[in-house]
C-alpha cells in the first residue's frame, strides 16, 4: 500500500499517479475524509482517556460520563480504521517516472530487439509441432481436467526439467537461494502481495480451507518475510512451483495449446533489497533472464511497459518477448515469455517487511520480481528450433542435461 503521509502530502500527485494507471482518482479523496474522520476521532479518543486518568475517586458521574463516551468512540474508532485501509488498499502503486505513459499494452514502448530471426520455409506453429511429435496432448487434458489444460510429455517434458536445471545452475552461480514454495497461501498473505483488489478475479480459491492457490511463486515468497526486520540484504530467491491462473479476461484468446492455460509450472526470481537499490536491481533482474534468453540462443525483444499496462503493486516493469516464427498463419510475431517488476515499498507495507538503515532507523524494504523460465519457452524452442524433416533441434546449451540433440517421433 501507499504510504498515508503522501496520500495526505500530496494527493495530487497520487491523483495524477493512479490515474495513469487506469484507477479511479476519487480513491485519493475517499481516503483523506475518512483518514481525516479517523485522525479526528483519535485525538478525542486520547484526550478523553488522558481526561479520564486524571479524574478522582469522588468523580464518579463524569467518570461513567466519559467511560461511556470512551467506549462510543472506540467502537466508532474501530470502524473508520476498516473503512480507511479498505480504500488504501484499493490504491495502486503510483508509476515510477521512468515508466512510459500510457494506457495500454499499445503504448508499451519497445527498447531493443535482440538476435536474429530463423529463416525457416513455412514455418509451423508449435501446437501442429507438437501434436505431429505426439509430445503435447490437450485433447486428453480435457478429458481429465477441462478446457485450458494440457499434457507435456516426452520431449517436452525432458525439456522443462532441462529449463529449470539451466536455470537452476546459472542462478545458483549468482547467490540465488532456491526454494520450492507452497502453493496454498492464506487471505492474508495474497492480500499483502497486492493482487486482490483488482485482478482478484483470476485467482483460484478454496473456501471451505480459505486459501488462495498462487498464480506465481512470487505471491508465496514475499510473505516469507512478513513482520520481520532484515539484515543482510539483498535477499535473492530463485522459486520453483505449479502457478494456477483462471484466465477470466482471456476468452477466446490462444484458445487453442498451450499459450495460455489454468496450470503451468515457473521459475520465478525475488529479490528484497534497500530501497536506494531497487533501481539498479530491476536491471540486474533483467539482465538475468537476457542471460537465460541469449543461452538458448532465442530471438526476442524487450519491452518498457507502459503507466496503463502495470499491475496494481508495479512501479515498472519489463517484459521480454520471444520471437515465435510459426505465430500468425506462418507470418511469426513476438509472446511474452518473461516479465520483472520492481514493486518498490508497495509490498513489504502490506507485509511489513522492514530492515535497519545505516542510522539504525527501520524502513520499509523494496521488492522485486523477475521470471527465470516458464513453460512458454519450451514452445518458443519448438518454433524456432524446427527442421525441414519435421523434428527439433534441441539447443546446444541444452544437449547435458537431456542427453540427445533432436526431438523426433
């Protein structure tokens, strides 16, 4: 959440922030008169108790007089205090200035391509790759489990635990500490990582349990840390764990394979660090998965997303998009297989997650987020990586860990 001293500082610039982010500006004013209502109350909460502990024994009539008036205000108290973090909580992290403006993905602005395009005589899409190799059944998948499911199997498969070892040994290299999170996290902890106030309509959750099913690791290792004091920053994760996503917004969209479905499997980067730092940090992430990207030696382009285009806890964000030759009839276009965001202190205050400055002072700690690999690179590698004799060549970097060089029938 934002911090309540700059809503109450400057609340035109939390106007004109959110609003570039496509949220509703009255927010900002719906908080300060309840934040004004409450400040108010609590002040004459304090004085009548600061009142009622200087009263003698013989003022018995204006004690219950004042106890009476102190229990009214306390019950009124606990009220506002709902109804004021209800509309913080409705308010999203304002864009960093470095953001683009804009007001969707159409204005998110392209910083630079990056190796060269396959030429391939009529390329196939990687759904009819797969299909043709028998190595991606959605077909069954909707049998057991619905629409939006699918089967990876043989060499697709070989390929994802080839993708997270790659992932795992380059990153290890770098000081990231693996973890295998839980999938299931409590209300509390998906409200802290800021996803429920809008976007809420895409996470899976179970009632009779009141958990919440991750739609990235992300969401169960920011609150590891929640109400904690760190020492020892930065703290680097690299997070291994099934994502669940309902995909309400995307009906009819890449209905057919597996571009977009309810369950996938991804490795995901976290960093917690000193806010002076988060900056610098939001490149390094990027320049990791341009690491990953460049070792499987995949054409693809970086993205500067745009003030519209952020998430609610997003001050920027970066997203990489992998060129795909089969997409579009055979014409080929550009789908994101990465993103990374710096989600400044918008976080750790819900989590209250701090650290002690050099003073000895505590602040709030910045997050960051970045994908190491999820399953979409693997239909990228299918696309770019096809031959005229229908099988795949499987990338050099790759060759260890699988123990063969082609996927074939």
């Amino acid at each position: 959440m934002l911090d309540a001293n700059l809503i109450r500082t400057n609340p035109e610039k939390v106007k004109q922030g959110i609003a570039a982010k496509n949220a509703d500006p009255s927010l900002v004013d719906k908080f300060l008169e309840i934040d004004k209502e409450w400040r108010d109350s609590t002040k004459k909460f304090d004085d009548l108790r600061s009142e009622q502990k200087k009263l003698g024994k013989d003022d018995k009539a204006k004690a219950s007089k004042i106890k009476t008036q102190v229990k009214v205000i306390e019950e009124k108290l606990s009220e506002l205090e709902k109804l004021r973090e209800e509309v913080l909580l409705q308010i999203p992290n304002l864009p960093s200035a470095s953001a683009p403006i804009g007001k969707g993905e159409q204005d998110n602005k392209v910083i630079k391509e990056v190796g060269n395009k396959p030429d391939i005589k009529n390329p196939k899409d990687y759904f009819t790759l797969a299909q043709e190799l028998d190595i991606i059944d959605t077909e069954r998948a909707a049998k057991v489990s619905g629409s939006r499911f699918g089967y990876l199997k043989g060499g697709a498969a070989m390929l994802e635990f080839a993708l997270i070892n790659l992932a795992m040994k380059t990153l290890a290299k770098e000081g990231f500490i693996p973890v295998i999170p839980p999938v299931l996290i409590s209300e509390k902890s998906m409200r802290g990582m800021g996803y429920m106030e809008r976007g809420g309509d895409e996470i899976y959750y179970l009632p009779k349990d009141n958990l919440y099913l991750v739609g990235t690791s992300e969401q169960s290792i920011g609150p590891m840390h929640q109400g904690e004091v760190l020492n020892n920053l930065p703290k680097k994760y690299v997070a291994f764990s099934t994502c669940f996503r309902r995909e309400a917004g995307s009906y009819g969209k890449d209905t057919k394979g597996i571009l977009r479905v309810h369950q996938f499997n991804k490795m995901e980067m976290f960093v917690i660090c000193e806010p002076q730092k988060s900056e610098e940090m939001h490149k390094y992430l990027l320049s990791m998965e341009e690491k990953l990207m460049q070792a499987l030696k995949l054409p693809y382009r970086i993205i500067d997303t745009c003030t519209g285009d952020l998430g609610d806890p997003a001050a920027a964000k970066y997203d990489i998009e992998v060129w795909m030759p089969g997409q579009n009839g055979g014409k080929g276009e550009y789908r994101e297989t990465h993103a990374t965001s710096n989600t400044t202190d918008f976080q750790a205050r819900r989590l209250n997650i701090k650290y002690k400055n050099p003073e000895g002072k505590s602040e709030f700690v910045h997050m960051l987020n970045g994908t190491a690999f999820s399953e979409r690179p693997i239909l990228a590698i299918l696309e770019n990586y096809q031959t005229e004799k229908g099988t795949i060549a499987v990338p050099e970097v790759l060759q260890d860990y699988l123990g063969f060089k082609e996927i074939s029938k």
